[in-house]
C-alpha cells in the first residue's frame, strides 16, 4: 500500500488544532464533569477529522478507532490492511494541562504496524515513521530530522515511566536492570523518548487498548528499537483490543 506521509501528518496536524481548541478554552474546568465535557468533544472532534480526512484518501482501507471500536471481530478479522487511531492519547495528561498527550494514527499490515505518525498538539512536535523509511521527528515546522534509539548505555541505563500509570510492578522491573536515571511522561510519548535515544527502556505491566500503542510500536521500530509482550506475542486486532503487558528496548 502506497501513501505518502504528509498527509498523514497534516491530518494529525488538522485533529490537533481542533484538540488545542477545546483544550484552551476558558471554560475548560467547569464542564469537564458534564456528559459534553470538552475531554469528550476533543476526542470526538480529532475522531470526526480523521476519519473523514483517511476515509477521502483511502476509502479502501477500514479504520478502527477509540471513538469507532464497536466494530464486531467477525468484521475485521479478515482485515490485511487497517488505519488504528487514537484521537486523543493521554486523558489524564489533557486534564492536568500539562501538554502531554497527543494524536496517534498508525497503519496495521497483517496485525503488525508498519507505519506510525504522533503528533504533540501543545508542542507542535511530530514524530513519524515507518519499517523501510525510518523513524523522524519534525519540530514546530523545522525540517525533519532522523531519529534512533540509543545503544550507548554509558554507566547505565535510563528508563522512561508513565505520569499517571506507575506501579509497583514497573518498580520492580527496573530493579533488575542498572537504572541511573528516568524520565516520567505521558501519553505515548514514552515511546519517543526511547526512540529518539533519550531513554532506553519503558515497561508497562496493566492494561492499554490497541490504539493507544500502534503508532508507538510503529516508529519504535522504525527507529531500530523492540517491542516485546510479556507473555505472548504483541499483534494487533486481536478478537479482545486489549493488549497485555510489554517492554519496549532500545536493544538492552
């Protein structure tokens, strides 16, 4: 399947200006409890752009999405091709208004990710890549630059942990390994700071739904990095979009 990353990244671009409209709104507090919350109205307005934005595009191409994940297995089982999307990754970062969340659109081939865009809407950052083109980051309208995982462990190793979903059982993971240092962020953006070579390791133990990790995985890999489930093999549209368990390494 061709297609060409611009367009991709200027959908991703598109659901992020109307995500950041919501997301300064002044009346952002006082509604997040109704059943019109702008947490919800976010995730349906990025949902709503991209869809109809990789719909005009690929009208061949199924999407499966947080906001469309009703989807019956029956249905989708056969798929070799699919867009996964993640409208808005990273809730309870949108709520804090700390910036870390963040679009998240990947294209699945034969249950595996071949290709990934992130977009950081509050940052205007934007990391992308794919198996045979590699993995790059664009900052603010800069020219991209390619990006890679980092094999130099120096004196030790750096692990990424998430804001809002550390556990004990992340604790004790990193206890086996010669942690020197860690960074907490949210959203996906666990996955680019290990492939951009900021960190080298990121585990996660609990659950997380298929569309919060594709695009993740995809530029991971693209950047020369791993994905690993804990248990079983990490594919994709399962029969349950539930994913277990994982690490993802810079090569450790």
């Amino acid at each position: 399947m061709n297609f060409d990353f611009k367009d991709l990244i200027r959908i991703s671009h598109l659901a992020g200006e109307e995500i950041m409209k919501i997301y300064s709104s002044s009346s952002f507090e006082v509604e997040i409890k109704n059943d019109k919350s702008p947490l919800t109205l976010a995730d349906k307005k990025s949902h709503e752009i991209i869809s109809n934005e990789l719909t005009h595009l690929f009208p061949s191409i199924p999407i499966l999405s947080e906001e469309g994940k009703s989807i019956e297995y029956e249905n989708r089982k056969a798929w070799e091709y699919f867009w996964l999307v993640d409208p808005l990754d990273g809730t309870k970062e949108f709520i804090k208004r700390n910036g870390e969340f963040t679009v998240n659109i990947a294209l699945i081939k034969k249950n595996k990710p071949v290709a990934g865009v992130i977009y950081v809407p509050a940052t205007k950052t934007t990391y992308y890549g794919s198996i045979n083109e590699g993995a790059y980051k664009i900052t603010d309208g800069s020219e991209p630059i390619k990006i890679m995982v980092s094999k130099n462990f120096g004196n030790g190793i750096i692990a990424v942990k998430s804001r809002s979903h550390s556990s004990e059982e992340e604790d004790n993971f990193f206890s086996k390994y010669n942690v020197i240092d860690s960074i907490s962020v949210g959203s996906s953006l666990k996955f680019c700071m290990v492939a951009e070579g900021k960190a080298h390791l990121y585990f996660r133990s609990g659950p997380t739904w298929e569309w919060d990790t594709a695009a993740g995985h995809a530029i991971i890999l693209s950047s020369g990095g791993t994905v690993s489930g804990i248990n079983q093999e990490f594919n994709y549209n399962k029969e349950s979009l539930l994913n277990s368990g994982f690490v993802v390494s810079s090569g450790i």
